[in-house]
C-alpha cells in the first residue's frame, strides 16, 4: 500500500500556482494520478477548467510534456502522440527501452459529449494510453451548463429550475458502462476521497497494456453550490450513497471495491448542495423519488456483474 | 531507377508516400480520396512502408493524430477531401497555430448541400484563411511532384507550416496517366531526414504545447505564424528548382502557356488548365494573341509575380472552380484583381465560376470567354465583371 509520506516526498508534476478555484477537485485527483507512475509522462489535455487554469501563457504549472490542441479530441491527440512513439521505436530513432507512458485528460464535457467518439475511436484502436475524465457533473469551465453527466434534477445553467422545470429532467450518462463495452483491457470508477483506491488504479492502469480508462468523480464546490470545505465529506457521500460507486472491470471482470457499510439514502447527497435546492419544493418530491430508485436499481446491477 | 508507371492521382500521391515512408499516417477514407488511404493500408500490410498507419474514427480526429504526433516529432501527413476537410476545419487552424509541418494531399471535392462527390474546389477554398500553404496541380504528374515537394516546403525551419496539395477530385485522383516515378533513393533524399522541432516525445524538455493566450500575446504569435507563411516563397522557389535540377522538371509559383506575346489572358488552376492549354493552341492558329496563366500556389498567394506578368495584358478572365456567395468576385479572381490595384498600367478583368460540382468544363467554353476578352479588349467595355460557365440559368 501506498505511503501519504512517500507521495508527499515525490515530485510533483502539476505545481502550485494555478488558478483552480477553491475546493476544486481537480488537482487533487491529478496530484495523486500523476504519482502513479515513475516513468516520462505525455498527456494531451482537452479544453476544459484543468487546460485553462493551467497554461495561460507565459505561465505553466505543467511540470511534464504536456499538449493542449482542442476541446473534443484528447484521445486522438494522445493518441497521435502515442503512434509517432511506436513509429520511431519501430523506426529505431528513440531507443528500444525508453519507455514513456501516454495520458488523455478530459472534463465530463471533453468525455462524456463533445469527446465521445474520439474517445471511444482510440480505444477501440487499442492504443496504449490511459484517459482520465474528471467528472465534476457539468461545463463548470464555461459556468455552469449541463452535460450528460449532470444528475437527474440539478439546476445547470442550461438546465435550470423553475416554476415549470424541475432542473435536469434527465438521469446522468453512464460513460463507465460505455467503456466497458469496448473491451478494453482496464475500466474504473474512482473518487478522491478514498485515495488510496484512486492512487491503486491510476498505477494499474499505466501498467496496462492497451487502453486504459479512468472515471473519476470530482468536486466543484463552484457549480454544485456547497461549502468549499465540505467537497470530500460530499465524495464520500456519493459513494456511501452508492451515486458513485467505486468500481473496477479488469479484463471484463467486475470487482466493487468499496461496499459502504449501510447504503445511506441519495438526500444525504442532494442536501448540501445548493443545485438540487428546488427539489425539497413539494412538486418536485417525484425528482428524489426518481433518482433513488435510479440508483437502488444501478447498484443492485452492479452487485450482479459482480458476482458473475 | 526512375520509371513510367501507369497511376492515377490517388495512387500517384500513394506512390510518394511509399517513398517517402513517413513515421505516421492517419487519414480517414472518404470519396474521391479512398484509394490514397487504401493504397496506403495495402503497402503497410504488405511491409513496404514502416510508417505508423492509424485510422481513426473521423476526419477530425484524423487530423487531431496528425497533431499530436507531429507534436510528437515526426513526418505526418494525411488526405482528405469535400466533408472530410470540412470536418477537420477546427483542427487546421490548430495545425497551422502550433506550427505542425503535415502534408495533407486533398482530392478536391464540392461540399454540401446538395451532397455531390466530383471535383471542384469549394472545400480547399473554404480553408484558404486556415493557414495552410496551397498547391494545385494539373494533372497525376503535378500530383507526385507537388506531393514530394510539399514536405520540404512545408518542413523548411523558416516555414514551419502545414501544406494541402490539392488534385482535382475524380478527373485526376481517378485518370490513369502515364507518370515518371522517380527513383525511391533519390526521392528519400530529397526529400531528407526529418528535423524535429521541440518534440513532445524529448521528455527531458518538458514542454507545454498549446496553452491560452489572452489580449497580452495572442495577437504576436499570429503575427510570428503569418511571418512562416510570408518565409515560404524563397523556399518553395528554390526546392521547385532543385525538383528540376534533380528531376527535370521545375516548378515555380505559377506557370504561363503561351504568354509571350499575348494580350489576352485566361487564369485558371488544377486540371482545367490542361483543357484551357488545347483552347489556347486552337485559337493561336487563329492567330489570336492569347495565353494562359496557371497558378500553382494559392497560398501564399504570389501577388507580386501575377501581378508583373499580367499588368500589360489588355483583358484578364480568371476561372474559379468554386464561388464566395455575396462576395464581390470568386476567391481565385478577388486575389488577382487585388493583386493588380498598385499597377497604373492593368488590364480589364472579368470572373467566370464554372465546374461547380464536377460539371465538365470543354475546350469551347475557353474559346467563348476568349470571344468576350477580345470585345473588351476592343470596346474598353465590361458589361459583366461575374458570370458563370455552362450553366443553365
């Protein structure tokens, strides 16, 4: 198991000094993704809060190559990248044993919509990169819109409650679902408030060999209107909630990895933030009601895969 | 050893790559450029070529391959055409901003709507402010040729900028044509050993590559990536000598057909120009004094030069094989006749579009613009600066 004191002592590759709002969660997870590997690292960032808080010219806090180009297709980037490494090993113009992993890096927006097809393209080509999306429930780098990963009745931007709406009148996409159907080699759902799982399956996947996926859930105190302070209390409620279960399908097999001792009801979720608010208005009851049952029956699927 | 090879366009463009054996390939198949990324799968699976050959899921992201592996630091090239480029719109402007020096070889096709796959030049055209340099060519000869060149162009330190060489889509990419392929040694090294600049894969160097501008620098290194468009003269005139030293045959920015006396002149590009030169030969017998202008390079557009060799003309028609809706003239004509403005000395100067969509363009319609260029150049009158070819209105 990984010691807090022995990362603490690495390097870090994303430094201080960007601009990332308080209580993000965003360089939380990818101070801990990026210690899971000791070796030269490449990663192709998708628009989003992590590229623009980071790289406003002159200034970097990217202290490993990294490569921006454009909003929907960090896969293919990464993947381009990826492709000229081989053909140059192949071609024997970088040196058979330099090994260098390859990381695509994209919001939900980035992943879950604009990016869906390059994503899946690059997997489904099998290249050995390994993608993380960052999953903070909306287009918070734009300010606030919905994406297909914004839950069933959350107030967005573009999704907002009102006297005829009860918010997002959509349940959330299941992008982890989508990945495992493409027969990759390794596929997760991770959180950062159980670290150590997060740190354990960023370093299984850049040991895996092919496509690697990641889906981590992250805080925005911004957009989901909490208290900065409580963003990790509130991750650890999603996966108590079983709204974000940790779970890991390796080689197709399904593995939960974290059972939260009593299931604790989703409005413990909902509560403290500030986006479901109108949900607690009596004609939106049927909106809790719903998003309850979507998640008693999505764990309970889980459970099944799981005992396959 | 150099031979005469039986191809079409799409496999003269094939045949370089294989010379060329670039380190990665990614490119999307889509009419009428199939056969260029078909032929290329079949000499990687038969072991000919060593290059990396990816085929991503769209053009978009073919081209999006293309710039994280030229970031990478390696050759690159791709090809494309009609939707397929205007798919990857977005990312030739990322191309050109990051100053990524892939080759794209484009089989020229109308875009949509109405869906039509023939040849014209409306897609390029729609991308000739992305930055990209542009080269047309005749004929499969031109094709090849262009091709080769363009990496060299394209590569120069001092360029840096990605480049389209464009083939008129089905009536080059799909003709058979008896083409000279030059030696593969002799290709290979013309065309060199990569040289590349800041590569992602150097991980020593820890590079940010494509981070935000604000108002404080994004206008300067616009200006810095112009300046590699403006540097590309020099260099594609002397690697277009060096093809003819090396080769025998030589390329310069544009080329004049029976110009030498002439006092009428008809510009048009790419494959037009082959029938344009039979129109030109009929009506010298006539003893009309009339010649033809071909430009070769779009982009950067040879201002200085057109301009010299047509400002004693005393009627100009410029051809264009796509329109620019609500424009005042074609992308082709708005460029010689802006060309032209500093000369005292200019000619009359009329626009014909024609071929839009594939439709054919024949030795008569040549000699029916030369009629009007004769009348103007007589009459000193204009009566219609914008009209259309074989077109039923």
């Amino acid at each position: 198991m990984a010691k807090l004191k022995d990362l603490a002592a690495m390097e870090d590759r994303l430094v201080a000094g960007h601009g990332m709002c308080l209580g993000c969660g965003i360089p939380l997870i990818f101070r801990i993704v990026l210690r899971a590997t000791e070796d030269p690292l490449i990663i192709a960032n998708a628009t989003g809060c992590l590229e623009v808080c980071t790289t406003i010219f002159p200034r970097t806090s990217w202290n490993v190559s990294w490569i921006h180009s454009a909003f929907e297709n960090a896969a293919a980037t990464i993947a381009g990248v990826e492709s000229m490494y081989k053909a140059l090993k192949n071609k024997g113009r970088i040196p058979k044993d330099k090994k260098i992993k390859f990381l695509g890096v994209g919001g939900d927006g980035g992943t879950y919509d604009i990016g869906l097809q390059a994503l899946s393209g690059a997997m489904e080509r099998g290249h050995d990169i390994v993608y993380v999306c960052y999953d903070n429930n909306a287009y918070a780098n734009t300010g606030g819109q919905r994406s297909s990963a914004t839950p069933l009745g959350a107030s967005a931007t573009t999704s907002p409650e009102g006297i005829k709406s009860p918010g997002k009148l959509q349940r959330k996409k299941d992008l982890t679902k989508i990945l495992v159907a493409h027969n990759i080699p390794y596929v997760a759902q991770a959180s950062p408030n159980r670290w150590q799982d997060l740190y354990k399956k960023a370093q299984k996947a850049f040991e895996t060999e092919g496509p690697a996926f990641l889906n981590i859930l992250c805080l925005c105190p911004t957009e989901w209107k909490c208290d900065e302070s409580q963003g990790i209390r509130l991750a650890q409620t999603a996966v108590d909630t079983c709204v974000w279960p940790l779970y890991e399908v390796e080689n197709g097999k399904y593995k939960i990895n974290y059972l939260p001792k009593e299931k604790k009801p989703v409005l413990e979720w909902i509560k403290p933030q500030g986006r479901f608010r109108h949900l607690f208005k009596e004609e939106n009851a049927w909106v809790l009601e719903k998003y309850q049952k979507q998640v008693d029956e999505d764990w309970e699927e889980l459970n099944k895969l799981a005992k396959l | 050893m150099s031979t005469l090879k039986t191809l079409n366009g799409n496999q003269s463009i094939a045949e370089a790559v294989r010379q060329i054996d670039p380190d990665v390939v990614a490119a999307y198949p889509i009419t009428p450029s199939t056969a260029i990324v078909e032929t290329i799968a079949k000499f990687k699976a038969d072991g000919l070529i060593t290059s990396e050959f990816v085929c991503p899921e769209s053009e978009h992201s073919a081209m999006s391959v293309c710039i994280g592996a030229s970031s990478a630091g390696g050759r690159v090239m791709t090809a494309t055409g009609s939707q397929g480029l205007a798919l990857m719109w977005e990312m030739l402007y990322i191309a050109a901003g990051l100053r990524l020096p892939i080759v794209a070889a484009i089989a020229n096709r109308a875009l949509s709507a109405p869906i039509n796959i023939h040849g014209d030049h409306s897609d390029t055209m729609g991308a000739r402010d992305s930055g990209w340099i542009q080269i047309y060519s005749e004929n499969c000869q031109e094709a090849y040729d262009n091709f080769i060149q363009a990496f060299r162009i394209g590569e120069d330190l001092k360029v840096r900028t990605p480049v389209f060489v464009g083939l008129d889509g089905f009536i080059i990419s799909h003709s058979l044509e008896v083409i000279q392929v030059e030696d593969d040694a002799k290709v290979k090294k013309f065309v060199g050993e990569y040289k590349p600049v800041y590569p992602l894969l150097d991980t020593s160097r820890k590079m940010t590559v494509g981070p935000i501008d604000f108002t404080d620098y994004y206008f300067e290194h616009k200006r810095n990536q112009i300046e590699g468009i403006e540097n590309a003269p020099p260099v594609i005139e002397a690697v277009g000598k060096e093809f003819g030293q090396k080769f025998g045959r030589e390329y310069g920015f544009f080329e004049e057909y029976r110009m030498d006396d002439a006092e009428l002149c008809i510009v048009v590009m790419s494959s037009a120009a082959g029938t344009c030169k039979d129109a030109i030969d009929e009506l010298r017998s006539d003893g009309k004094r009339i010649g033809l202008l071909k430009p070769r390079v779009f982009r950067p557009f040879p201002h200085e030069k057109i301009a010299e060799a047509l400002k004693k003309m005393k009627a100009v028609a410029v051809f264009d094989r796509s329109s620019s809706p609500g424009a005042f003239g074609a992308p082709l004509f708005t460029e010689v006749r802006s060309a032209l403005y500093d000369h005292k000395e200019r000619p009359h100067i009329v626009n014909y579009v024609y071929g839009l969509g594939g439709r054919d363009i024949k030795v008569e319609h040549f000699k029916e613009v030369a009629l009007k260029l004769e009348k103007i150049a007589e009459t000193g009158k204009v009566e219609e600066i914008y009209g259309y070819i074989n077109l039923r209105e």
